[in-house]
C-alpha cells in the first residue's frame, strides 16, 4: 500500500488495518495514533519471539500492530531496518530495566539476591530473554548488528563493575548468560541453592593454581 499524497506533497498514513493473534492479541485500531512507530517496534518484537529473525515479514509486523500493511513500510523501507530498530529498541529497554535492577543494592547479599532472581526468573521472563538471543544469532549472521550487542554487553558489565570491579563483572556477565539460556531449556526448575553457588563462585576473587 502506497503513502497517501496530501495537497502540498505532504503524506499521511493509510488508516484501513487488520487483526493480530497469538502474542500481538489485545492491539486496538486506533485512527489518531501518535505512538503507531512504538507500536510496530514493539510487535516486530513479539514476531521475533514467536517466529525469529528468520522468520519476521512485513506482513506478520502489521497484522500483530494492527496497522495496514503501508504503514510498516511507511515508517521503515527495509526488512533489515525494521529488525535492526526493533532490536535497537529492545537492547534500550532492557539495558534501563537493568540498571534499575541494582538502585537498591547496598550490600554484597543484595547483589547476590537480585543476580539469583535475575536467573530464576528466566522462564517467566522468557519474552525478554527469548529476544536477547535471537539478537545475538542474529548478531552472528549479521555484522550491522555487533554494534547493538557490544554496546549493550559493555553497558550491562559496566553496571555490574560498581559492586565488582571490571575483571569479575566479564565473567559474571557471561556466567548469568549462561545460567539463563540453561532456566530457560531445563525440563525441570534448577533449584535457587544451585543457582546461588554458582553465582557466589562466580563473584569470588580468582586465585593462582598453587594458592
């Protein structure tokens, strides 16, 4: 569907829309819609996890929006922008929700705790969590996208290096990684205590092999 030329060369959206299912259920048409980009970023997140970077179209966007097909293309020309925002706009999101996981921290056992929330909440997080691994496959198959995924691992150890130093906020960063892929796949919940040795083992200082 083609842009809507108005007097002066201006153009305007298509109105006319269409409906959604599975996790894009709940969208509501609406003609005066100032926040019509968001929403498509945010249902080209909710294709992403139920289909993948594979499997995203223009089409499957605009039905789970509930916009006309024109109106996706209106606000991005291109597959690749699209996803590539759509990315954008999740690694933004998640890396304020993160920072603001750790405003109450004030001793090393609250650190502790909210890192172990952090992983066993994995599976009823799994909308977020799903997303945070299609980027980085993408990311694999797609040089344009290391950028996004770089800039977000230094933001998020950043945050971690205030309570841990940077050396151990690397590989804390990329053990929490490791541990909420694992939630994320377990037929059976991993229990808290197993979860919280690990992430103790993974703040300890490392030592030399004689000590």
């Amino acid at each position: 569907m083609e842009k809507i030329e108005l007097p002066g060369g201006a153009a305007r959206e298509p109105q006319t829309t269409t409906g959604g299912s599975g996790a894009c259920e709940g969208r509501r048409v609406r003609r005066h819609d100032p926040e019509r980009r968001t929403r498509i970023l945010d249902a080209a997140l909710d294709v992403l996890v139920t289909d993948g970077a594979a499997g995203i179209t223009h089409r499957k966007v605009a039905a789970c929006a509930d916009v006309p097909l024109g109106s996706v293309t209106y606000h991005f020309s291109s597959l690749a922008e699209l996803q590539a925002k759509a990315f954008a706009w999740y690694v933004e999101q998640r890396t304020a929700e993160f920072e603001h996981l750790f405003t109450q921290v004030a001793t090393h056992e609250d650190l502790i705790e909210i890192l172990v929330d952090l992983v066993q909440g994995g599976p009823s997080r799994r909308h977020s969590a799903v997303l945070g691994f299609e980027l980085h496959l993408a990311a694999l198959r797609n040089p344009a996208l290391r950028a996004l995924t770089q800039q977000w691992t230094t933001d998020s150890r950043a945050v971690l290096a205030r309570f841990t130093g940077p050396e151990i906020a690397g590989r804390l960063d990329a053990l929490l990684e490791g541990l909420i892929m694992h939630a994320l796949l377990a037929t059976e919940p991993e229990p808290r205590e197993r979860t919280r040795a690990a992430i103790v083992q993974g703040l300890a200082p490392v030592t030399g092999w004689g000590e």
